[in-house]
C-alpha cells in the first residue's frame, strides 16, 4: 500500500519526474507578473508547491529574498516553505521573510514598542496565562444574565468560564472591543427592560390574534384583521418608546418588521380567504397568533415553521444580555493582560494594526517589502484581513486558498476575506484556479464536487479532477449503512478496518496498515464507542489532541489534584481510593459509614478493621504525603510529585498514558507562564473542562496532530485538515449529526461589524459550512472514502398541514430565515450522487471476519498476528507445564531485569456472577481461566487440525451464539418497544449481521417465535436487562436479570429466558434465589416469584416457582460457599467430563485426558 504523506501538498503524480515538474495551470501561475492575484486552489492541487515556485521564479529573476515577506498559520508551515526555497536557491532561501501572522506582529511590536505604547518587556501570553487569567476574572463579573458556575451541568458550553473564552475572542478578532460593546449593550436595567417589552407584545397577540373560535368565516377574518391591525398598533407604540441608538435601535427595526409582518399576513387572509374559510387552508387563521408567540408549540394545522418572530426577538436580546456580563469579563481580562504587561495572540495582530495606523511607521515598515505572498487566506479573520492590506504596497499581493475549505467561521476566519472583501478591495485583482487534483481517485472527487453545488453563496465554480490512473478510477467511495445503536455502528467500522488490514477485501488487492487508516468524526463524542470497538478487537489506534478528554486515567488524575485541593470534596476522595488504589468495596463502605469526614476515617480507622488493610495504608500514606506538600509546592511541582508517589501512570492503559501527556503539557506550560494559579476545586474543575474550553481560543487553525504509522489515526475533520490517508472512515453521517446552528453572538458580532440585525440567517451560513466540512473530509482520501451513515426518522406530514409556502407569503422578504428550519440532508445527498453501481459495503465489508489470522502490527520487522501468537503462547505454556520450557538470559531478548521483579500489590479482587459460579461447579481450572484470568479462547480450527473433537461442526452454530442473539434482541427491542414478533426479528437481522451471527439467525428467529407462543410474551416488562451488583457476606456478585414482568394477577415474576436443549431444575438451581435476592435492592416492592421463559428446543413453555424468605435464606447459604470456592479457585484443579467437549480451551493437555475417559 503507498505510504501516507502528511507532508505540505506537493505537484507530484507518480509519472512525473523526480524536480516535481509543475502542472500547465501551476506553470501560467508561477510565470504570471499580474499582482495582486488570487488562486482558489482545491484540495490537493499543490497550492503551497505553487506559491513556493513563484516565490523561487521572483528570486531567480533578480527579486532579493529579503523583500519578498510570506505569511502563513503555523511555524511548521513557515519553516517547511524555507526549507523548500532553500533546496533550489540555497543558501538565499533562508533569507525569505517567512512568517506566521502573528510571528510578524510579535517582531514588529519588539521593534517599534514605543511607537506602540508597548512596555517593551512585554510577555506573550500563554495559552495557560489565558486560561489562569479567564478563571481569576469570574469574581469580576456581575452575573445578572449568567449562572456563576465554571461549568453549568445542564448545559453544553454554558458554564461562565467556557462562554468567556469564546467570547473573547470572538470579540476581539473582529475587531471588537470592550468599550465599543459597552457603549451598545448600553445599561444592564434597560436590557432587562427589554423583556417586558416581549411580554407585552406576546400580551398584545394573546389578546388580538388569538381566537377561541376552530372554524372560519369571512366575518371571522375580519375580525382577525382588525385584530392584526391592533397588534401593529401594539408592535408601534413598543417601537417608539424605544432609544434610537445601540441595542434598542435594532430592537426599533426588529419591530418594525413585526409591523411589517402584521400587514403580509393580513393580506395573506385576505387575498386567500376562500381557501382557508372553505378550502385546504383553514388552519391559516392561526398562524398570527403563533408566530407571535401566543402558542407554545405549532397548533394543529401549523407546519414545523422552526421559530416564531417574539422567539427570534428574546434570542436576540437574551444574547445581549449575556453578552452584557461577558463584557465585564471582557474588560477585567483586558486590565489583567496591562497589569502582567501580557499581550494574548489576537493582541499581537490588533495592536500591530494600531501601529501600522501611523503613516510614517506603515511606510517604514512597508518599505521593505516588494512582494507579500499569503497562503490559507481562507481562514484569515477580520483583524489579520486588514493587516495584510496595510502591509501591501503597489498591489503586489499574491494570496492563495480554497473558500471550499473554508471551515473554521466557527472561530473567527471570514470566508469572505478570499472572496467579497478581497474583490472590493482591489480593483484590478487576477483570478487563477487550480482543479488538478494529486491526491484522490476520481469517484471520491466526483462526491466532493457534488458536496458544494447547493452552495448558493459560492465564490467560484471550480471542480476537482484527478490526474493519471486515478483519473480512470472507478472505485474509491464505499457506502455502509449504519446501525441504529452508535456501539453496532463502531462495530461495522470496526468490521470494515479488520477486512482491510488483512486484505480480506474486494476493494483491496493487498492488506492496508494501520496506519493507512483514519477516521474522521465530525464530533468528540462520536469517536468514544468506535474506540472501545477497537480496543475490543486489538486494533491499535491513535486519538489525536482533542479526543482525549474522556480518559478514565486522567479524570482520576484530576480527580486526586481535586481531593488535594478541597479533602472535604468526598466524591473525588472515593474516585481515587476505587480507581486508583483499587480498595475493596467493603473498605470503601466501612470508611463512608460514619458521619465523621471520610479523610478523617482514612486517616483514623485502624488498618485491622479493613479486609485489605495493605491497599488503605497505601491510599493514607499517599495522600498525607502529597497534603503536607500542597501548601509549599508550586502546581506544577505538586502535580509532579503526585504522580511519582502513587505510581498512577503504572496503573494506566497505554492509549491512557498518551492522554494524560496532554494534560502534562498542560500543567508543564505554567511553569512558563507569567501567572502561577493556586490549586483550588474550582480550578481543577477548570483543567477538567480544558479541552473545550480552550477550542475557540486555541492556537491556530492549521495546528495539526502528530499522526501515528502503526495504528489508526482517530480525530476531528477539522484536526485532519492538510493531511492525508490512503483510506477515510466517516462515521455518523445522518442529518441531525451534521444539522447546522447558529452560533450565541453570531448577531451580535455581525451588526457591531457593521450588518444588520435581520439580514443574515445564520443557520444557512453554517449549513454551508457545514458541507465544506464535509467536502474536507471527502478530500482526505486517497483510495477509499468509506461513508457509514443513514437517514434519520422523519414524521410523515399528514396532509393537515398548511403548505410552507403560505407561511412564507405571511412574512415580509426581509424576514431572512427559512421557514422549516435548514438541514442538511447529507446521507440523501451521498445517494443520490452515486453512481447505480457504487460500492455498498453493508453485507460485505462491514460483516465480521475470523481474525485469527491478522496481523496486528510488527515487532523487529516481524508480523504480529492473533493466530500465531495464541499458538506461540500455548506453545511455551505446554513446555512450563512439561517442565522442558527452555531458560533465557533476559537480558538477551530485550527485557529489563527488574521488570520481572514481582510487583508488591495486593492481588486482584475477584467479582463473581451465577455464570461464573455454574462455571465452577462444572470445573474449576475453566472457572479460574474464564472468570479470573479472563483468558482467551482456542484459536479457530486449533479444535479440528490439532486434536479429535467430538464437537459439533464448526458451521453449525453454538447454543450460546443462539443465546447471546437472542438476548441482546430481547434487550434492543425492550429499549425501542417493539412488541411484535416482526419487529423483534428484524433487530435479530440488524445484530446478526453487526455480530457476525448469521448463521445463527434461524435459530434465534426459532426462539423469537417460541417466546411469542408463551403467555409470558403478553406481560408487562417492567424491568429488562437489569444489571446488579450485590454483596454477599463480603463477596461481590454482579449479574442482568434478563426481565421483571407483572403478570396477569398483578404480581411481579422474574424470568431468566432459556435458548438451551435441556431444562433447569427450579427446587436446585440457585440462579432464580440470586435474582430473587438482588431484587430486594433494586425493587421497593417484594417479588418472590421467579422462572424460565425456554425459547429453546425445550420450549415454548415458562415455569416459575414461589419462594419463602426460607428458601432465599437457605439459598444465601448456599451461595457463600461456592462464593468462597470460587474465591479461591486454581489452574491445578479441574474436572475433566462431558462438558470438555465444548470447552474453548482444548487445547489444553486436560482435554486428552476426558477424551480418554
């Protein structure tokens, strides 16, 4: 497979020569003299490679390296056109003036810091600085519109802390200051005021245009038209009440229109009065009053208009009033950044507009320059916009980008620096495209290009096509349909990835590696199951900067920063005891027992009270430690030291290890930092939320993640921009994962830029974002673009409805949102861009596959692989056992002698479960490999190839397979109420192709109808799959009771559902006295009734049984005893028999012994 290039975009295809000749349309660039020029280039067009080129033609045609200033996002970026400029110009190429945007500022501030009025010992804020800064300055605000949470649970993104570090920003790289938001949010009071101006409006429509009467007359609409014209009246006497500057002015203009919106729709009932008085427009009468706000929700008839005009005003005025407490953080952060002498990055490029604001400077500095080239112009905002057109002179710019991968709106970037802005502001601006594209194969750039024809705000019309024998391609987009459930999805994925790394695949001619495969989400959360499906199958994956944030291993990290900070916080104290010194749960309950502070128990209670007495002194010793050092240790230094006493990064998983370096880095940065902050709860609250506090003011856009070779890369679409991957998973593409938003001070920003306060929908503008993502992701690939998504539901319209044309007529062409709402459709549009023939992978690539032959990655050069590696393995533990187990000098083969060391750590505590102690009653050494060391089963085929079986055909499947399917269909239909046997067999179907447990579908569907023949079918479920945990005389036991159900009688009934051949005995088993006494605590009600539903071949039958509080104490009996065995179970023991047939260990030398017998 071709390797990955991560690398800054070359002109390269495989039959060009070695000097990467340029392309004819990148040559026409590179030898044009016509400036200023702007190149849309598409992705993967060699945009850089262009403007590097031209930059070298400048150089070579006499231009002195020094006066050409290039201007780019990161530092890599910057340094990689140097080192491009110097392997064809030598040593001249260093001479470029290559900088990032605010590299440049930074330089310029330095050198004419009293031109500036700059401390000129002034420090740079670190992105900690920041952070330290944002949290001191939450007591500075006054709180009158917001909550004073650093983080609000019941709330994405509405915690104080994490709205000012968008606000901030967002503010200041529009150019938007303090005192400017100030002057126009005007007064707190008034802007409360503003509310009761909605009330009584919404007052005014209750009392004028909202009518008891359901049926219409011409006399009626009448009357509702002099009921309009009241509410303009209304609407009026609100409007000139109001100031005619700041909010209220726009307040007045939103009025107006409301005014304007009673005349449209008084001549909408007017001009259509027939139809809706005897035709299909009846329930017209009642869209005044809603889109007023006289009706909470959409009255019948009323089509799903997606906002009301009294809604859309409060939207307004509500986000200016919490923009009114923002600004006061605003300014408090500005007064700190002056007392720090500290300058944020957005400051580097304000003030050195300032600067440049002074003629004599701007032509000082400017002389220097002859030529200014920018790269990603796309994803400049509004402040760096206006420091390019400062520093060109003689219109020498030469700027390049795509407006098709313009994505980053979100923070700041303005698509229309590259487009409307750019054009106004030179006249006589060259256009150039760049199409050819040297990445993708034709079909995946085919899909892209369809991805933005609905644009209609497009600045250009350029189309992408590949070059060469990708140009022929007729393959590279695979389409899965998703499962419902987001777990059965990541198994697909998952599926899909196993198939390709093995080569296992028509799509494929040879394996891929790990890492040739990325998959891109479109949100965090989206990533969380297809990781835990990657981890369950052994595929290494890698999650790139963001993803990282879920980490057990780090939150109870912080968890333990949080307990040292505030010892009375008992939440986190008990975190950390479970998590990380693993204390028994009987010692966890004995210290929270008492009404005494749990540090106080820890540090008090005498350690021969505990079970594991060794682990609790561990857990005090620790933590008295690291309490006596809080006081006198920097955070920093503390944080260090944490984590060298207790040892946690040993107790971590290794993808934990990598997350917990990103909070490392973190801690690590304020020792750099001019702030220093205390440790405190709330601030470990604050390190908590980081990840997404800090997305809208992290550093630049173009910031791009380390990449992993030997495993699959995982990240956002906007982290995965500039890279590329032989094959792109995109999970999750349905149309409410991608709907588009509108963001809380889009309004906001945009009328104190100049706009209005009703012309813009900003639910359209990030629907159009919302497909260059799309187009971006598409673009990564350059094989295979695996596509994994669905429609979503969507409620039928009846015919009831009013059409949404009349609902338009109602509204005034200035109303500039879309009745309905906007989606984007994006699995519809994939379709329907499709060719007839297109890969659908859902029965195919997406369906498990024996692994036992994968390789999983190499060691030493050597293929890693599960089949040969269990073999290796049984192989060695065969010769232990033999005693003919060759010795090694450990040293020789790489490992560190004092890894073999034991460690000294209590041993694991074991948890029990009806399955695991029905294991041990059968045999004890396949209870100890089972359920203790949860050891895996033979590799396929080891069975037939290695030894006689006297098992069943390897075809046929298992009555656990039968079990397993059966169950987790009962399950998925309980959570989705299906009650019929249709709907049970068609979730059968969906995960029995998810599974890979088709071959077990017709006996599972045998079961599905069995159960629909027992009464116990017609019972209410009351409880399904209910999982618990109960303690028995000190031993844990966990355990789902398949279903709780009141029958007939009224009485609640547990049922255990049986797919097996034979029968259990009732009086005996000690399964339904388990679940009868775990029902005790999870039911206030008592149920003493319990049974099997056998769906299997022994049924349909259901039988249950009473039992007596003596049965169930007689039972508890019987349960500790084997509960101590199993505690105590060993490799040594074991009992050969029947059951060894189906054992999935024969492996082992214990199994010639039963077929012996």
């Amino acid at each position: 497979m071709s390797d990955r290039d991560v690398s800054v975009e070359a002109a390269t295809s495989d039959e060009e020569s070695e000097e990467n000749t340029p392309r004819p349309d990148q040559q026409r660039i590179i030898d044009s003299d016509d400036y200023p020029m702007r190149v849309l280039a598409g992705a993967g067009t060699g945009k850089t490679f262009t403007m590097v080129r031209k930059i070298e033609r400048l150089v070579e045609d006499g231009t002195p390296p020094d006066r050409i200033l290039a201007l780019t996002f990161t530092n890599n970026a910057a340094d990689s056109m140097r080192e491009k400029l110097v392997e064809k110009l030598g040593s001249r190429g260093h001479d470029i003036e290559a900088y990032t945007y605010h590299a440049i500022c930074h330089e310029l501030l330095q050198e004419f810091a009293y031109h500036a009025d700059l401390d000129p010992r002034y420090d740079i804020a670190t992105e900690a600085d920041q952070f330290a800064i944002v949290y001191d300055v939450l007591d500075e605000m006054p709180y009158r519109f917001t909550k004073p949470e650093v983080f609000d649970p019941d709330g994405y993104g509405k915690g104080a802390a994490k709205r000012l570090l968008r606000f901030i920003p967002a503010m200041k790289r529009s150019g938007i200051f303090p005192e400017e938001l100030e002057a126009y949010l005007g007064e707190p009071a008034d802007l409360l005021a503003l509310d009761e101006l909605i009330e009584r409006i919404e007052a005014a429509a209750e009392e004028h245009v909202k009518v008891s009467w359901r049926r219409p007359t011409h006399d009626r609409l009448d009357e509702m038209c002099d009921g309009l014209d009241a509410l303009k009246q209304a609407i009026a006497t609100e409007r000139e009440s109001l100031e005619t500057d700041g909010v209220a002015a726009d307040v007045r203009s939103f009025c107006s229109e409301l005014e304007a919106t009673c005349d449209r729709l008084a001549t909408l009932l007017t001009d259509r009065a027939d139809e809706i008085v005897d035709g299909d427009l009846e329930p017209a009468f009642k869209l005044p009053a809603y889109l007023f706000g006289a009706y909470s929700s959409p009255p019948k008839g009323i089509p799903k208009v997606g906002f009301t005009l009294t809604g859309k005003l409060q939207s307004f005025i509500g986000n200016c009033q919490v923009a009114s407490d923002l600004t006061a953080g605003y300014a408090a952060y500005e007064r700190r950044l002056s007392e720090e002498t500290l300058l944020d990055f957005d400051d580097l490029v304000v003030r050195a507009n300032a600067l440049l604001e002074d003629e004599a400077v701007r032509e000082w500095i400017t002389s220097q320059w002859d030529y200014v080239f920018c790269d990603e112009y796309q994803d400049t905002d509004t402040v760096q916009f206006e420091l390019v057109q400062q520093f060109v002179t003689e219109d020498r710019l030469f700027v390049v980008g795509d407006d098709d991968q313009a994505i980053y709106e979100w923070r700041g970037a303005n698509i229309e620096n590259i487009g409307s802005r750019l054009s106004a502001a030179f006249d006589d601006l060259t256009d150039e495209t760049l199409e050819e594209n040297f990445r993708s194969r034709q079909p995946i750039l085919d899909l892209a290009n369809e991805a933005l024809e609905h644009l209609d705000s497009r600045g250009s019309t350029k189309e992408l096509e590949a070059i060469g024998e990708k140009r022929e391609a007729t393959t590279g987009v695979v389409t899965i349909d998703r499962a419902e459930e987001p777990a059965d999805e990541a198994q697909q994925i998952t599926n899909a990835i196993t198939r390709l790394l093995a080569g296992e695949s028509e799509l494929a001619d040879e394996e891929y590696s790990a890492g040739d495969v990325a998959i891109l989400v479109r949100k965090n959360t989206h990533a969380q199951p297809i990781v835990r499906s990657l981890e369950r199958a052994g595929i290494p994956y890698e999650l790139a900067g963001d993803l990282a944030d879920e980490s057990i291993g780090v939150r109870t990290v912080l968890a333990y920063l949080k307990a040292l900070a505030d010892p009375t916080d008992e939440i986190s104290l008990n975190r950390v005891l479970t998590m990380r010194y693993r204390l028994h749960e009987t010692d966890v309950a004995r210290l929270n027992a008492t009404d005494e502070p749990l540090l106080e128990e820890l540090q008090s209670t005498p350690p021969e009270r505990f079970r594991e007495p060794e682990r609790v002194e561990a857990a005090r010793d620790d933590f008295t430690q690291l309490l006596d050092l809080r006081d006198t240790y920097s955070l920093t230094r503390l944080y260090r030291e944490l984590k060298d006493v207790t040892s946690v990064e040993w107790f971590l998983s290794e993808q934990e290890r990598r997350d917990l370096a990103q909070l490392d880095e973190l801690i690590a940065s304020f020792d750099d930092g001019a702030i220093e902050p205390e440790l405190s709860r709330e601030f470990v609250d604050f390190l908590r939320l980081h990840g997404e506090i800090t997305e809208s003011a992290a550093a630049s856009s173009e910031d791009q993640p380390d990449t992993e070779d030997s495993a699959v890369d995982v990240m956002t679409i906007h982290k995965s921009k500039g890279l590329d991957f032989p094959v792109v998973v995109l999970p999750q593409l349905t149309a409410d994962e991608w709907s588009p938003n509108e963001r809380p001070y889009d309004t906001l920003e945009h009328v104190l830029s100049g706009g209005s306060v009703l012309d813009t929908d900003f639910a359209r503008r990030d629907e159009h974002e919302t497909r260059r993502v799309f187009h971006v992701a598409l673009t990564r690939a350059e094989e295979l673009s695996i596509l994994v998504g669905g429609s979503d539901e969507r409620t039928e319209d009846d015919g009831e409805n009013l059409p949404d044309s009349v609902v338009e007529a109602g509204l005034p062409e200035s109303i500039p949102w879309e009745v309905g709402g906007v989606e984007f459709p994006i699995w519809e549009l994939i379709q329907s861009c499709l060719p007839a023939d297109f890969d659908d992978g859902t029965e195919t690539l997406a369906t498990p596959m024996d692994t036992t032959g994968v390789v999983t990655g190499t060691h030493d050069g050597d293929a890693l692989a599960r089949g040969p590696a269990r073999k290796r393995v049984l192989s060695l533990a065969r010769s232990l056992l033999d005693g003919d187990l060759d010795a090694v000098d450990p040293t020789t083969v790489g490992i560190p002698v004092e890894a073999l060391d034991p460690l000294d750590t209590p041993r694991l505590r074991r948890r029990h479960s009806y399955t695991s102690l029905d294991t041990l009653s059968r045999c004890e050494r396949k209870h100890y490999l089972d359920h203790v060391l949860w050891a895996f089963d033979d590799p396929a085929g080891v069975d037939a190839g290695e030894r006689t079986t006297g098992g069943t055909s390897s075809d046929a499947p298992s009555v656990r397979e039968i079990g397993v399917l059966f169950h987790e269909t009962a399950e998925r239909a309980a959570i989705r109420g299906a009650a019929s046997p249709t709907e049970w067999i068609e979730i059968a179907s969906q995960l029995a192709a998810t599974r890979g447990l088709n071959h077990a579908l017709d006996d599972a569907v045998d079961c599905i109808e069995r159960y629909f023949e027992c009464e116990a079918s017609e019972w209410e479920v009351v409880a399904a799959e209910r999982a618990f945990a109960l303690e028995l005389d000190g031993f844990a036991v966990t355990g789902v009771i398949d279903a709780v159900c009141r029958s007939p009688t009224g009485e609640l009934v547990i049922l255990d559902y049986k797919a097996t051949t034979k029968k259990r005995s009732l009086a005996e088993d000690l399964q339904l006295p388990l679940y009868v006494l775990a029902c005790e605590e999870l039911f206030d009600e008592p149920i003493r009734q319990a049974g099997y539903a056998y769906v299997g071949e022994v049924g349909p039958a259901v039988e249950t049984r009473s039992f007596t509080a003596e049965d169930v104490e007689t039972s508890e009996t019987r349960l500790v005893e084997q509960l101590r065995a199993a505690d105590t179970s060993s490799f040594e023991e074991y009992t050969p028999g029947e059951h060894c047939r189906w054992c999935p260990h024969r492996s082992l030398p214990c199994a010639e012994e039963a077929e012996s017998n």
